[in-house]
C-alpha cells in the first residue's frame, strides 16, 4: 500500500512475496490488526505504511534497506521462532523505533501482547470443570518461542492443582495446516484425549476439521477450547470456546509508537492485554465456576 507517502510513516511489514501470495487465516488476522492499527495511528497524525517484503526466509533486504530510510518506526509481528531480534534481523536498524505485536520479547524491546500466560490457565480451568482429564495441548514440550512458552506455562500451573489430570504434548500445531495434521496423526495413532487446548486462534479450525473428518463428535466426545478468535472462528460449526482479549491492541501500539517518536521515549516493554472466556459449542459445562477461574476472568456468553 504506496497511499502513506508524507508526513510521520509506520511500517507494517508483511512477510510474503507480493500481495498475490497472501494466505488466509493467518494473514487476515495480520491484516485486521494493522486496519485497526492504522485507524488508531491516524488520531495521532501518523500514517500506516503495509508493505510486503518477502518471506522470512529468503526477505527482500533491498527493499527492506529502502523502507528504513523512510519509515519513521516498524511495527513487527516476529515469524514463531524468533525470540529476540538480532544483529543480523532485516528490521535490526529500526529497534529503537520497533512495536512487536502478538508475542512477548525481553525488556529490550517494546510489545503488546495477549496475557497468554492467564490464557493458559482459563482454558485448563475450565476444560477441568467441563470433566476433562485426558487434554491435548496443540504445541510441543519445549517450544521453540517466549509466546507459545507462556501459554503452555500457564497450562501446567493449573495441574499443579490437579494431579489427576494429564496434559499430552503433539509436535507444533499453531497453524491450521498444522493443527488439522497434528490432531489427525494423534488419533490415527491410537491417541486418546477428551479434550484439546489449540494454542492459537488459528489453530481451531484445524483441530475441528480434523475432529469431523475422523467422525469425532465435538463437544459430546472431545472438548475445544482455543488460544484466541480469529474472524472466521465466530463462523465455524461448531462455534469454537476461546480465550480472548480484551481489545485495545491497536490503541496501546499507537501510544507506544507515538511516545517513540519523541527525543527521548520512555520505554514500555511487554505491555499485557487482559484476557477473558468466551463460551462457544465445543465445550460443556458440568460444574460451576471455581473461585480462582473467577478471579481469572470474567465469561462472556
């Protein structure tokens, strides 16, 4: 998008060859993301400059070189597995005028994410109290960025209350693609769960795709709750239980850039977006709410 020519221009990298390779859902929910964004950008007289760059693997770096001249500040949803932004990153030039949105960084850098720590814990709470005790968790042991690691620590706290439950890991299903495989491989192996935490929003899709292909009834026989809602999720039959944010996303990614515009910004590092459950049809509910899931979050209907 060339519309964002004069003034204060913030970068959204896009990291795919050109518009015509854009894939969906995962791009969508980026794409949603920097439309709010940009809404929240223009309130403080700075323009959304949404640019494709190239793949992570193989980036555009010419082209990169070229938009650092021009952009005033980037905001940066890291490809899973980068932790931290290193010497060698495209964007490295620009991480004092970075936002990185979607996953949590070291205190070098400032982020705006979903509490997803506290997402963990909701979701293992409330598939407990729906008489879940076999759960899938749609991620690896260790995995292999700080997002996915907070999600899954918060998972374990809650079983630290509740031995009786059992929390088996798949190998990375944060994608649909991936999900989809996970789930199917898990099953066809002689797996058996009675329940799911998908560890993204764009998982979901995947794990029900799955569930349905292999005759598996959702809520009756395997439960589901997801790490997130992407738009398409409020369309899905069933519709997918979620741990959601609160909003404020954009807002707080431009207030953030905004004070980085300054002589001398005060850094906000890990900025947390609360988070709350969103009762959808892929989970039942057996008992009431116990004290400390109340404390967690309010639940919406």
């Amino acid at each position: 998008m060339e519309e964002a020519k004069g003034g204060v221009r913030i970068g959204f990298p896009l990291w795919v060859d050109s518009w015509e390779s854009i894939r969906i859902p995962r791009m969508e929910c980026r794409l949603e993301n920097a439309f709010q964004i940009g809404i929240e950008l223009a309130r403080s007289g700075m323009a959304l400059d949404i640019q494709c760059v190239g793949r992570e693997q193989n980036p555009n770096r010419k082209k990169i070189e070229r938009l650092c001249r021009e952009w005033h500040g980037v905001i940066l949803e890291p490809h899973p597995g980068e932790n931290r932004i290193g010497e060698d990153h495209p964007f490295a030039c620009m991480r004092d005028r970075m936002v990185i949105i979607g996953t949590l960084q070291d205190t070098l850098y400032n982020s705006v994410c979903p509490d997803f720590y506290t997402a963990g814990q909701i979701a293992m709470e409330e598939l407990i109290a729906c008489g879940a005790r076999r759960i899938l968790y749609t991620g690896p042991r260790e995995p292999y960025n700080s997002h996915l690691f907070v999600r899954m620590a918060g998972a374990e706290k809650v079983l630290e209350s509740h031995p009786e439950v059992e929390l088996i890991y798949s190998e990375d299903g944060s994608s649909t693609e991936k999900a989809y495989s996970v789930v199917t491989q898990f099953f066809r192996k002689g797996g058996k769960c009675d329940a799911i935490v998908a560890n993204s929003a764009y998982g979901a899709p995947g794990c029900l795709r799955a569930l349905a292909d292999l005759g598996i009834a959702v809520p009756e026989e395997v439960q589901l709750i997801a790490l997130g809602q992407i738009a398409i999720s409020r369309y899905l039959v069933p519709r997918p239980t979620a741990v959601v944010d609160d909003g404020g996303l954009a807002q707080a990614v431009a207030v953030v850039m905004e004070n980085l515009q300054r002589s001398n910004p005060c850094p906000q590092p890990n900025i947390l977006l609360p988070v709350h459950l969103v009762r959808g049809e892929t989970t039942r509910r057996l008992t009431p709410l116990s004290p400390s899931t109340k404390k967690l979050a309010k639940v919406s209907r």
